[in-house]
C-alpha cells in the first residue's frame, strides 16, 4: 500500500503541470482582455477626456507581462522564472519576491488590488468555505446513508417508493431556484425567519462571543441546506443501488440461512460492501469542499473561495483564476487517491501489491 501511494503521488505531479498547461492556455485563448477591464474598472467605467487609455493599457499589459508570448507567460506563473524585458525568462522569480511562482506557492496579487497576495486571500475565502461545507458533507452522510439503507432493505414498499419519487424530485431542483425560494420564503420578504445575506449582521463585531456564535449559525442555515439537499437525494440513491445489488447476493442470502439476525446481516455483511460507490463519490466531493459552491456562495453573498473564482472570472484576473482551478484539481486529484486507498480498506479482496 505504501508504495502503491508514493507512486500516485509521484504521478500527480505530471498530472497538475498537465492540468495547468492546458487552464493556462485555455483561458489565455479566451476572448476579452483583463488589460482593458482593469482600466475600465479604474477609470470607474468613465473614460475621461484627454486621458491616453491606450498607454494606460500598454502599461498593464507591460507589468504583468500579457504582452509576452503564452509560453513565457506560463514560466512566470509556474517560477522560480522572471520575465526579462526582452521576453526571455530566466530563473529566479518575478516582481519584487525573487523567489515567486506556483512551486513555491507565491500566486502573485490581484490584478484590481495591487497590494493583495492571492494566496493569503485564498486562506481568508477557505475560512468561509470549509465550516459550510464541512457540516454540509456531514449532513449529507449522516441521512443518506441510513435513507439509502432502509429504502435497499424494503425495495418496492410503499414508504421506498413514496422516498423515490420525493428524492428524485428535491435532486432534479435547480440549486440556484432553491437558495431563491429558501431566501424570499425565510427572508424579510416572507416569514422573516432567518438572515439570508452574508455570515454576520453589520454589528456583529459588537456582540458577545456566544451571541457571535449564534448569529454565524442563523446565517449559516439556509446555505447548508442549499449545500445539502442535492447530494443527499443523490448519494441516497447510490446507497440504495450498491445496497441492493449486494443483499441479492449468495454470501448474504447464505448469512440469513445461518440464521443471523437481519440487523447484523444487512451492517455487517451487507454494508461493507456496498459502500464501494459512496466511497468512489468521495473524489468529487472533496474539491466542492474545499472549493464551496459558486452558485449558493453569489446567491447568499458568502465571501467564499466559489465567489473568489466568480469575482476572478468576470474580471479576468488571470491570476485569481489559475489560482482557484488549480486548487480545485489539485484537491480532486487527492480526493481520487484517498477513495483508492479506501476501497482497500473498506474490501479486503483489494490488493494495490
């Protein structure tokens, strides 16, 4: 096993440089220059008279070396490299760090904000991201598992098919309509029940810190929910079809002959496994916990790390959204390794020797 994991993580390493290359390029290709909506941003969307917004541009482009080949541009961003005026790169770093780029986690700043380091900020967005998710993937498991269990255990009752129908239809809501609907039902348009912007009331920071605690709790609910009601109906199902599969099986049908108690026969025999589909679900999970959702992030005005992407794409700051794909690869790659090495924990007939 051991060796089996130096090798993938050995592997990962083409795969990100990879993974980069191809983001880089891509978005580099891309129509729209970022050169002329940072002064367009700057100028506050007014162009003044008598103002050469052209050398303006220039400048931008000049500085942050857009006006270099892609080739180039890709050696500053992966560093140790500094573009050179001429256009050749030679090692050590860009800018004022002489030792900046990726492979030494310096992702360079903003292109709106000069002063501010994308990688600190990234921190600051995954304080937001991570508790939200955390307790969403919890929730998830938590109903899922046993929902997917009982539905597997009583296929074709009437409650399994009752379970079905609702499920498949929670699944098929758009998550931007639902965090709508959560916000005008719960918020002062409707019943007025729950806070549906941002994570703290405008005086939070007056507050005690159990009051604190509460009011990041009341305004954490509706985006847990919105997180949580599309996996849960989906990974449910999963569990319900790995579930039935496995209790057809003869070594179950075998248990039950044994006269083992029913409990002891679907949690003990049964489950094990089928958890092989939830566990695979894991790769995927793991990047959208860590990277949070774009849509319920904009549509509760959460300062999370799917905003930044957000706010970096329709800025095109390149740098923001190198930074932001990058992570996410980086952690779907980590999520696809852990749901390997689980699987041999969880069945014992796999062997990574």
């Amino acid at each position: 096993m051991f060796h089996y994991v130096v090798r993938r993580v050995l592997w990962m390493i083409p795969t990100m440089l990879g993974i980069t290359i191809l983001v880089f390029t891509a978005i580099r290709l891309a129509p729209g220059d970022p050169a002329t909506v940072m002064i367009g941003m700057s100028s506050g969307g007014n162009l003044e008279t008598g103002v050469d917004y052209e050398a303006r541009i220039a400048r931008f482009r000049h500085e942050h070396a857009l006006d270099k080949p892609i080739a180039v541009q890709y050696l500053g961003f992966l560093g140790p490299f500094n573009v050179q005026p001429d256009g050749h790169p030679w090692f050590g770093g860009s800018g004022a760090d002489p030792w900046g780029g990726l492979l030494v986690l310096d992702l360079g700043n903003e292109f709106q904000r000069k002063t501010m380091p994308i990688f600190d900020e990234m921190i600051r967005r995954l304080r937001v991201t991570i508790p939200l998710s955390l307790v969403s993937t919890f929730l998830i498991y938590l109903f899922a598992l046993p929902l997917g269990i009982h539905s597997a255990v009583r296929a074709g009752s009437r409650l399994d098919s009752v379970s079905t129908l609702f499920l498949f239809v929670l699944y098929s809501i758009p998550t931007f309509w639902a965090g709508l609907m959560l916000v005008l039902l719960f918020g002062a348009a409707g019943f007025d029940l729950l806070p549906v912007l941002g994570l703290h009331d405008k005086d939070a920071g007056e507050l005690s810190p159990l009051a604190y605690a509460w009011d990041t709790v009341l305004h954490s609910i509706l985006p847990i929910a919105t997180l949580t009601y599309g996996g849960l109906a989906y990974l449910s199902r999963q569990m319900r079809v790995g579930m039935i599969e496995v209790i057809r099986s003869d070594y179950v049908r075998t248990a039950r002959a044994k006269g083992l108690p029913e409990r002891v026969v679907v949690l003990k025999h049964a489950l094990r496994n089928s958890l092989i589909p939830v566990i695979t679900l894991f790769a995927s999970i793991l990047p959208i916990l860590i990277g949070g959702s774009v849509i319920v992030e904009y549509v509760f005005d959460l300062p999370g790390m799917g905003r930044y992407a957000y706010e970096g794409l329709v800025s095109r700051d390149y740098g923001i959204i190198m930074a932001t794909t990058t992570f996410s690869a980086f952690m779907t790659l980590v999520g696809i390794l852990l749901s390997d090495v689980a699987y041999a924990l969880v069945d014992p007939r796999i062997s990574y020797e």
